[in-house]
C-alpha cells in the first residue's frame, strides 16, 4: 500500500513538472525596445565652460612715498573717476623739502648771478691787459659751474614738488575702489606688501574661460582660422553662480595662441557689458557657446552605458544586442553626445533601456502603432 502511495506522488510531481514545462514557453514575452538608425544631421548646440570674471583694468594702488596716512578719502565699493583723490600721507615732510629746494634755487640763482658779473668783469679787464687769460678762465669756469648748480637745484625742487604731489594718492582711471586694509595713521611706502586698494573697472566685464585643443582645431576648421573664428561666432551666454543668466550677451575678443602644457587648454577671453553692475571682478559662473555642427552623428545619453570610464552603445546586428565601444562629445548639458568615433550612418542602436541589455540580447525594434497605443493607455 505504502509503495502505491509512492508511485502516486512520484507520478504528481512529474505531471506538474511537465505542466510547468508546457507553460514557460507562454510566460517568455518578447521584450521591444526602442530603437534608431544613426544619420547625420546638422544641429546647433550649445557647450558649457568654467568661467572666471575680471574687470576691464582692475589696479592695484601703491603710494610712490612713504609717510603716514593722514587721510582715506573713499569708501569700499565706492565709484571713483579717474583723479579722483583715494588717499592722503602726511605731507609735512614733503613740504619742507619742496621749500627746501626752493631756497636752494634761489641761492643758486643768486651766485650765478654773481659769477656772471664776475665773469663780465674779468672780460673787460682782460681786453684792457690787467689780468691774465688764466684769471678769466677761472671766471668762466666759475660762471659754468653756477649755471649747473642752478640746473640742480632746479630738479632738487622738481622732484621735491613731484613728492609732495604723491602725498595725494589719486584713482588712476573710473572704477570702484576694492578693499581699504590700510587706515588713518598707518605706515605706508611702495614696498608694503598689499597694495593701498585695487580699482577696477566695471565699464565692461572680461571673462576668462578654456578649451581643450581638440575643441579649439574644431572651431579653426569650421571658420577656417582663429581671426575669421572672432569674426564670425556668434554672441555667447554667461550662466551665472545662481545658475542665471546674465540678460546681455558678451562676444569673444581674444584666443590664446598658445595651448597651456600641464592642462592642454587654451585661454579665451570674452567682454560682457556690465552698465547695471551686477557682474563683480573675481565671480565665477559658466560660458554657454552655441556651436553649429553639420553632419553630426548626434545620439540622446540614454543610448549610452559607462564602464570603467569607457562608454558605449549596443548596435542591432542580426535582430540581437552587440555592445560597441564610443567616444563622444557631451553637448546641451550632457543630454545628447556627438558621437565622434564608434558609429557609421546607417547603424542602428538602441535608445532606452541599455543598462539591463546583455550581448545578445533578442532586439525587437519597438513599431509605431505600438508606441501609439502606450501613449492612449497612458492618457487613458
């Protein structure tokens, strides 16, 4: 009886094991993932730098005299025209030594004034045989020696006056006046080791961005060199530090023609206006540059996996999934790639859903009327 009751469980479980393998065949679905044929196409895009923002001029200021500050005669991020007094070191001193040289020239006018008479004398006294040509050559050398000591003092008091004039530091062009680390009473000369304060000029803002050498040969080949690249690039964007954009446009002005060795970028300078003044030297932000590209082999990030900081894309070979290495350019925030090697026209990739494909993988390209009717489920 026992041995009945075995052969009857032993004959269950092989009828639900073979009812088991008659239904998996029915619970396999054929997966469709959407696809598309790689073309070239002529799109334009935008590519994001890290940008620096300096003033047009931005001066740091020294005194060309030492002394003590006597006087600070603006305020930090006060607006200066070109003139205008910044600072004032104490000008006694300096005075003294103008009137100094002052009396000097005075004294020296008056003993070459002296020598002069001598000298006149000494010619009628020599034409007359009563002294010697020795006697009036000394006269001569006399009066030259008067005249070079008057021409000495005269530069003693243009520079004592020079001096006494850089006692007033002023603002070597219209800016804004930076940071004052210096007050009343302190000890300056040109050697001290921060400048009295920078003034920059906010006019027009210069922004400093770089780009790698491949980019730069791209832009060459697309104008056909760097000065017809300055003409013709359009207006560029400037995506400030709150991820604003700045409401005028600034245009490139220079590139580097040197690529910087330890980086492999080159420098490019922009000018942005900056009437309102909200740009500030020293901000930081982003250039946003519109870059036009024709025959482009353009492919959305979706399309794409990273391994080991290599990426790539999987090609529909023969109805399956065929992984296949890439380099590419990120372009419009990293949304889209350019695809610059790996990819032919013609090729078809998969587009969604790559991270769970294996090599291999069944490839059943998604129709349209399929993609309809998700999108009606979708509404419905």
């Amino acid at each position: 009886m026992l041995g009945k009751m075995k052969q009857a469980g032993v004959l269950a479980v092989c009828c639900l094991a073979a009812g088991g393998c008659k239904e998996a065949p029915t619970a396999q679905m054929e997966t469709e993932y959407a696809v598309m044929a790689v073309a070239p196409t002529d799109r334009m895009l935008s590519s994001a730098y890290s940008a620096t923002i300096r003033g047009r001029q931005d001066i740091d200021i020294y005194p060309q005299v030492s002394g003590t500050l006597t006087k600070v005669c603006v305020t930090e991020g006060q607006r200066v025209k070109s003139g205008q007094p910044l600072f004032i070191i104490d000008q006694v001193p300096y005075q003294a030594a103008l009137q100094t040289a002052q009396a000097n020239v005075a004294a020296a006018e008056a003993a070459l004034a002296t020598s002069q008479l001598t000298y006149d004398s000494k010619q009628e006294l020599f034409k007359q045989n009563v002294i010697s040509e020795f006697d009036l050559s000394t006269a001569k050398n006399s009066l030259l020696a008067a005249k070079a000591q008057l021409a000495q003092t005269k530069a003693q008091e243009v520079s004592a006056r020079n001096n006494l004039s850089y006692t007033v530091v002023k603002s070597p062009s219209d800016g804004v006046v930076g940071t004052l680390p210096y007050r009343v009473g302190a000890l300056v000369s040109s050697a001290i080791p921060q400048p009295l304060t920078t003034v920059s000029d906010n006019s027009d803002m210069y922004v400093y961005f770089s780009m790698t050498e491949n980019q730069l040969l791209g832009l060459i080949r697309q104008y056909g060199s760097k000065e017809e690249a300055l003409k013709q690039m359009p207006a560029i964007v400037l995506m400030l530090s709150d991820k604003s954009e700045y409401a005028s446009k600034g245009q490139i002005e220079t590139i580097s023609g040197v690529i910087d060795r330890s980086t492999g970028t080159v420098s490019l300078r922009a000018v942005f206006p900056n009437k309102e003044g909200l740009l500030h030297s020293g901000g930081t932000g982003n250039v946003v540059i519109p870059v036009e590209k024709n025959d482009a082999l353009v492919i959305p990030q979706s399309a794409t996996y990273e391994i080991q900081d290599k990426r790539f894309v999987y090609k529909v070979v023969d109805g399956k999934a065929q992984s296949a290495p890439v380099q590419v350019t990120r372009v419009n925030g990293g949304k889209e790639f350019i695809v610059d090697e790996g990819l032919t026209p013609g090729e078809v990739i998969v587009t969604e859903g790559v991270g769970l494909l294996r090599e291999g993988t069944p490839i059943k390209p998604k129709t349209a009327p399929a993609a309809a009717a998700d999108n009606q489920t979708k509404e419905d």
